[in-house]
C-alpha cells in the first residue's frame, strides 16, 4: 500500500478529529521527520520501535519532539504537513524526513516549544472541567 493510500485511510478515518503536524528530531543525527498525527507522544514511541530502540531510557535518547502545529482536523494537518515538504525540499534525504538546516531551524524557533503547547492543553482541559 502506497503512503498516499495510507494518508487517505487515515484522513478519512479521522476526519473531525484535531492533528498535529509534528517535528521530532533524531538526536544522533539531528535529521528531523515533520509528519502528522493525533498524538504525538504514541508517534514519538513509533518511530522509536521502528528504529530499533528498546525500553524506556533507549527511547528516551532517539528522539525528542521539537515543537507541533496543532490543526482543528486531519485535512488541514496534511496540507501544512505538504507544504513544509515542499518548503524543505533542498534538505530532504527521505521519506518525510530532512536534515538539520539553518533554515529549518529558524522555521521551528517561531514556533511554540512542544512543552509549552502540552502546557497550554492541560490548562484548556482542567479549564473544562
């Protein structure tokens, strides 16, 4: 099954649900995968598995979630998601995934770290309640 496929499952399935656009970075390499997901920190550990990583502290020292682009729905999160491949294209070196640029770098500093975002979603929920 083709990724667009797959997107598109996922798209449909998905579909009034808020995403996030993400970037986690590869701490080894410093390489970044700027995808889409409903919960970032379940992706994080994907990404995690598929790289070979086991138990909690290997995890832990893969990977770590710069920041996020939360989007009201899936439609939205893949055509930022679409457009950020395209603004990096020049350092792409695979499927979803770039090298650290200065460009890059600059993008991710305007945005919100990702502590400060998880931050914000715990006071709107408590806020809720």
């Amino acid at each position: 099954m083709t990724t667009r496929l797959m997107k598109a499952r996922v798209r449909q399935k998905h579909r009034g649900t808020p995403h996030e656009v993400y970037f986690v970075q590869n701490i080894e390499n410093r390489r970044v995968k700027i995808g889409v997901t409903i919960d970032v920190e379940r992706r994080r550990g994907q990404l995690n598995r598929l790289a070979g990583a086991k138990g909690t502290q290997a995890v832990e020292q893969m990977t770590r979630i710069i920041a996020v682009i939360p989007c009201l729905d899936a439609k939205s999160a893949y055509q930022i998601e679409a457009e950020l491949h395209e603004r990096f294209k020049d350092s792409a070196v695979g499927c979803e995934i770039f090298e650290w640029s200065d460009s890059l770098a600059v993008f991710i500093s305007t945005l919100k770290p990702y502590r400060e975002h998880r931050l914000d979603c715990l006071k709107a929920a408590v806020q809720k309640v």
